[in-house]
C-alpha cells in the first residue's frame, strides 16, 4: 500500500549552511512575534513580501487581506499580537527546491495565544508554513509565506478580537459574518 503524502519528492541537496539559514529566517519570524520584536521580526522578510494568512482567517471564520510588503506585515502584525501572550513551535522544514538564490519549502507550525494577564482564553493553531526565500548576502529572506490551518482549538476571539485594530494599517477585516466558536473549532 502506498501512502500520499500531497507533497513532491523533491529533495535537493544545499549545503548545510544554507539549510540552517532558511530556517533562521522561520525562527526570526516566530521569535519576533513572541519576543514582540518588530526589528527581528521584520528582519526574516524582503522588502517586496507578502503574507498570506486567508486560510487560517477563513477556517476561524473571518477574513484578512493578504499582506503586501515588510513594513505592513510588520505593523499589522506586531500591533496583533501586542496584546498577547504567544509561543511559536517551527518543526519539520523541508526545503523542496533550491538553486543557490532562491529556495522554497514548508514547515509546520504549532502557536499558542493567550490575553495577557489572563488565564482564561487560549488559542492553538497547527499550520503548514509554505515560504519562498531569496538570498540576501549570506542571510536568507523570506519573499512569499502562505498559511494554511491544519487544525485549531480554542476561543477565536483571543486571536481576532484584539487584531481589529491592527489591521486597519493592513486593510479592512469583516467580522460579520464570523459565528462564535467559543470551545473547539475544526476546519
């Protein structure tokens, strides 16, 4: 019996430096965003990137635009999670194609929030991180993150709820048509 995993099996060989490098600039993102890092967190993004996080939003049942350049991703991003309490987990990268300037690959990621000083609200989600990267110098940077939500748990409004004002530096996020999924929710 063969099993489909969805990927290709594409695995091409980069020097090692290379390989520790791209996953830097996944843990300059996650790092940043739990140390509320805005230089290190827009240190892992070229100036031209965009952040797709649609997926995820839709799953939670609201919407969020793509996001368009280091310094929105930044700002929208940063004033997000200020009000929060979070942890990202970056496991399993897999880089499926590399040619000495560009790179791609995707890993997963497990982030937990929390309200700052509360106790009582949480949110888990586990994403698939899929990056393109370009070299930059010796440090690599990340051109194009798209997030897709394997699965979540938890109260959305801890996510959501604070980010209204966040994201109007990003563009407009509608609400109305969100339901309440206070406990548990599942793609």
């Amino acid at each position: 019996m063969e099993l489909s995993t969805g990927h290709s099996e594409q695995h091409p060989e980069l020097p090692p430096a290379d390989r520790a490098e791209i996953a830097d600039a996944l843990y300059r993102y996650a790092t940043g965003i739990d140390l509320h890092d805005p230089v290190l967190f827009e240190s892992a993004f070229a100036a031209d990137a965009t952040l797709d996080f649609t997926d995820p939003a839709r799953g939670l049942e609201t919407t969020v635009p793509v996001l368009e350049g280091r310094r929105a991703i930044g700002d929208a991003v940063m004033a997000s999670a200020a009000p929060l309490v979070s942890s990202h987990a970056v496991f399993n990268l897999r880089i499926t194609s590399f040619d000495g300037g560009h790179a791609a690959g995707t890993a997963l990621v497990e982030e937990h929030y929390f309200q700052k000083g509360s106790c009582t609200g949480q949110l888990v989600l586990m994403n698939v991180y899929t990056v393109e990267l370009r070299r930059d110098s010796r440090r690599w940077l990340i051109t194009r993150m798209t997030i897709e939500n394997v699965w979540f748990s938890g109260d959305v409004a801890v996510l959501w709820l604070p980010s209204l004002l966040a994201t109007r530096a990003a563009g407009p996020i509608s609400l109305s048509d969100r339901r309440r999924a206070s406990t548990l929710g599942a793609r």
